[in-house]
C-alpha cells in the first residue's frame, strides 16, 4: 500500500468514526430527556388548584389543576411530544402519548438515522407546559429533564467516542 491510500483510509475510517459519535450521542440525548420526562399521574395531583390572576395581580379564581382525570386520563402525552429535526427546529405538536418512551426514542432513532450527520440536530417539545416541566412543576421531575440532561453531555460523548 502507499502512503496515499493510508491516509485516504484513515479519512474513511475517521469520518465514520465521527458519524457514529454524533448519531449516537443524538440518540443518547434524546432518549435521556425522553425518559427523564415525567408522565402524568393523577393520584399525585389529587387537591391540587393553580390561581388565575388579573392583569393587576389580583388573584380572581382559583381552578381544580385537572378536572378529567377520572375520565379516562391517561399519561404520556408529554413524552410522545420529544421530537428530533435535522437543521431546523420541528413546529407543532404530536397528537397520542408514549407512556414508556420507547415509541418517541424510537422515531428519534429511525430520523436520527436517516439525517447527515453534518449539521445541526434538535431535540425539542412545543407543549406549552413544557419549560414549566423543565423548571421543577412535576414532582416526579423536580429538576427537569433538559438541563440534567446537558450537565451528562459532556460524559455521553466521551463514553461514546471510546465505545
């Protein structure tokens, strides 16, 4: 062999090496925020009432925090609504719940898959209660998903890069 089909070898082998880190430290972000998320549980919410105020800050009324929980309530919602984009952050939201995560983990992985590995990967929820999830309202999630989840960034694409 030459020194040039070396080198043209080890570019091939570096590159792929470099694909698989980001395609599996996408994926082991995205399922760690996916099964960080909390799934809504009824029984914990019993008596429980959040206050709606006025524009002047008067407390007006005070509602029940869900009023259909015995009404077939099921959770998961929230984890369904963890979606992957691939140089451009996904719009909308997703109508179903994934009470284990591993529908949600699995699209991720199928589109994760399916993206250039070059560019940008976002992982996002557009529920509108989702940065009060992230910011300590779920008692089964005090301290979020998103941000536990960036403090193990580092260590995932170390351990990754090894394996």
């Amino acid at each position: 062999m030459s020194f040039s089909s070396d080198l043209s070898n080890f570019q091939k082998k570096a590159i792929k090496k470099m694909e698989t880190v980001v395609r599996l430290t996408v994926l082991k972000l995205g399922r760690s925020v996916v099964l960080k998320s909390p799934v809504g549980n009824p029984e914990l919410w019993a008596g429980s009432y959040y206050d709606l105020y006025t524009k002047s800050g008067k407390r007006r009324k005070r509602k029940k925090l869900i009023s259909n929980a015995d009404a077939g309530y099921t959770g998961g919602r929230f984890r369904a609504n963890w979606q992957y984009g691939y140089n451009a952050i996904p719009e909308g939201e997703i109508d179903g719940v994934d009470k284990g995560g591993s529908k949600t983990i699995s699209n991720i992985r199928s589109s994760v898959n399916a993206a250039n590995f070059i560019g940008e990967h976002y992982i996002v929820n557009n529920l509108d209660y989702a940065e009060r999830l992230e910011n300590g309202w779920s008692t089964q999630a005090p301290n979020g998903m998103v941000g536990l989840t960036i403090v193990e960034f580092r260590d995932i694409v170390e351990v990754t890069a090894r394996s």
